[in-house]
C-alpha cells in the first residue's frame, strides 16, 4: 500500500514497519515504490488516495494521490503484468483513481451518482464493505475517529444503492486487518449483506465475483488454478454448509457450528462428518 501521509519513525503503523507500504511523493517516487513492493512479491498494488477513518493526518475529504502518481504506479503494475487499486471515498479521489487508470475502488461510500456511473461506464470494480454502526464496526477510541467512521456509515446505504442503480461491479470486502476478533465475523459481516442483496446474489458476491477480481492480477496471480467455481481443473476450495445458506445466510454468521468440512485446494482441514 503506498500513501504520501506524513509521518515520523516512531508514528509509523504496523504495515511500514514490516515493509509492506511506503510513503511516497511524487510520480517518480511512487512509481520506485511500486517496483518495490512488486520486487518483494506483491500481487497487486493498493495505493492511499484520500483520506481514511483510521488515518490521524488525513481527513477523509483530502485527496492524497495526483493523477500523475496514481499512473505512475498503474503502469508500473501493468509492466508486471497486474493492476492497482485504490483506498478513496470520495468523488474527487474516486474520479482520480479512475482517470489514472486503477481498476479498482476499496470503500467508495461517499460516491455521488455521476462517480458511481462512471464506474460503471469504465468497468471498474468497486470493493465495498458493509460498514455500519453495528457489532461488526471498528472500534475507534477518539472521538475524531468516531465521527469520520460515522460519516462513512451514513454513507453505506447509498453506496449499495448506486451500486445496483448503475450495475457497478461490486465486491465483498471486510477491511478487516489484523484484528483476530473482527476475523472471526466476516461471516456475520456477509450476512450483513442482506440489507441488499439476496442471500444467493451475496453468495455469489463472494465466491465467482469475488474470484474475477482476484483474476486481475494476471500473471502475478498467486493462485495456480480457477478460483470461484466447482469443475475440473479449479482450485479446491469448498465448504460444506450444515442447511442451505441460501434459506438462511445466517448460518455463516457461526463457521465453527455450520462449517461441516472446509477444504482447501483438494485437502480437506475440518471435517466434523460422523461416519456412518
């Protein structure tokens, strides 16, 4: 992930200290840090383009990446033989991210509909999370942070809404990054998805759609095989769901009771069968 946040040494989260982002200002800048992180085996480069619930030096009205930088890292992704998404929320970051080239928005809930349509028009992906204030929410201790994530809630709505209105290629995501607890619920965090979908289009959402995205990073794609399908030749990654998820999403609300057996890629590491 490359951001130009300002920061000290000693302000520096997790991702930089273990050298899996990098600030960077500039097109030239950001095009060196891109063949960085491809050269230590990234798949696929996110870039910072605006500003975040999380981020303590960016509100989430700033934009942070020009143009120019944002193509910068977009061509030399390409050159690699993968793509660049974007971190934005806003329309201005949005449209930026787009006209660079990026082939993908992370979060997006404070798009308008002329964003939303060209999306849509430039088949753009848009990774959207259901974030709402409900148990599944981060929880931040300031009350700075509180009010941005409350901002992006009221935002979440409408953004599924534009989605469907313009037929945005839509994605599953989570957000959820080193946070064990939060983990643990992005079952119920895809039950959540309800509120717009119907339990076979979330399904769907997060399997074959989900897949297509991942497909994006071409020949740096780490999965060697077909993901998001059930024929020869795929990756074998299958659960077996105790009930019909599609009668009742909830059931993956509790992977541990209704996960009967996951598989992954042909080996089989849960399996609570009874023999018979």
């Amino acid at each position: 992930m490359l951001s130009e946040i300002p920061s000290t040494p000693d302000q520096l989260s997790y991702p930089e200290r273990v050298g899996i982002s990098a600030i960077a200002d500039s097109p030239d800048e950001v095009r060196k840090r891109t063949r960085e992180q491809l050269l230590q085996g990234a798949s696929q480069i996110k870039l910072t383009g605006g500003g975040g619930v999380s981020s303590p030096y960016g509100p989430i009205d700033t934009v942070q990446l020009s143009v120019d930088e944002i193509h910068a890292a977009v061509e030399a992704a390409a050159n690699w033989g993968t793509y660049v998404t974007v971190h934005a929320y806003t329309p201005e970051a949005i449209r930026n991210a787009i006209q660079a080239g990026a082939k993908v928005i992370e979060h997006g809930q404070l798009a308008d509909d002329a964003t939303a349509k060209l999306m849509a028009d430039t088949g753009t992906w848009w990774s959207l999370q259901p974030f709402l204030a409900d148990e599944n929410a981060n929880q931040l201790p300031d009350a700075a942070g509180q009010a941005r994530a409350a901002q992006v809630f009221a935002g979440t709505d409408n953004a599924y809404r534009l989605a469907k209105k313009y037929g945005v290629k839509v994605a599953f995501g989570t957000d959820v990054l080193f946070d064990a607890n939060l983990a643990a619920r992005q079952g119920s965090q895809l039950s959540t998805m309800t509120r717009w979908y119907t339990p076979a289009e979330v399904l769907k959402m997060a399997t074959a759609d989900n897949a297509k995205l991942l497909a994006l990073s071409d020949r740096r794609n780490p999965y060697p095989g077909k993901l998001g399908v059930i024929e020869i030749g795929a990756l074998a990654d299958l659960l077996l769901v105790n009930g019909d998820p599609i009668a009742d999403i909830g059931l993956l609300a509790n992977p541990g009771k209704n996960l009967t057996v996951i598989m992954k890629d042909g080996q089989i590491v849960k399996n609570q069968l009874v023999a018979k």
